[in-house]
C-alpha cells in the first residue's frame, strides 16, 4: 500500500479542486485539464462549455478559516502568474 506522502494543504487543495471539478460537471462543463503547471504558473481546472474555455483557480480553506473570502487571496503577482500561464496554455494549444 502506498502511504499518502502528500501535506495537508495539498491534501486539502485536492479536495477543494475536486469538489470543483463535481460541480462544474453538474452544470454541463467538461473538464479539459486539471494542474496545469509551467515555471511562470498554474491554471487548477481548465473546462469548456459552449465552445468557450474556462480558467478555473480553485481556494481551498479549513473551516477554522471561515470568515475568510477566497477572492481576497488572488494577489496582483498571482493574477500575473495565472495570465501567463493562460496565455501560454492559448499559445500551445493553439487557440
């Protein structure tokens, strides 16, 4: 059996994106990608509804956290790192 090497808050990370992932499916998108990775960022779950992609990033939090608002995380160098690699993604993919 291969013991669970991975931390808390990626355990937690991959929960909240998995949950993500059920609810976008629920609502008619398909998932085309999941952790998206290069050196300049990562895009969590990339989907497509309707002919139209959609970047999904994906703030987990313990209960302990609950007065918290994901969106207050998404700091001006995060915001930079996902555009790129958005752009990125567009570039290799041809889109």
């Amino acid at each position: 059996m291969n013991p669970d090497i991975r931390t808390e808050k990626r355990r937690l990370g991959d929960l909240g994106e998995n949950i993500a992932c059920d609810f976008l499916k629920r609502r008619g998108f398909e998932i085309i990608e999941r952790n998206y990775l290069r050196k300049w960022g990562e895009i969590d779950i990339i989907t497509r509804k309707s002919e139209v992609i959609h970047f999904i990033e994906v703030k987990s939090v313990t209960h302990a956290t609950s007065g918290y608002r994901p969106e207050e995380n998404m700091h001006p160098w995060k915001l930079k790192r996902l555009s790129r690699a958005m752009q990125t993604y567009l570039l290799e993919r041809k889109l």
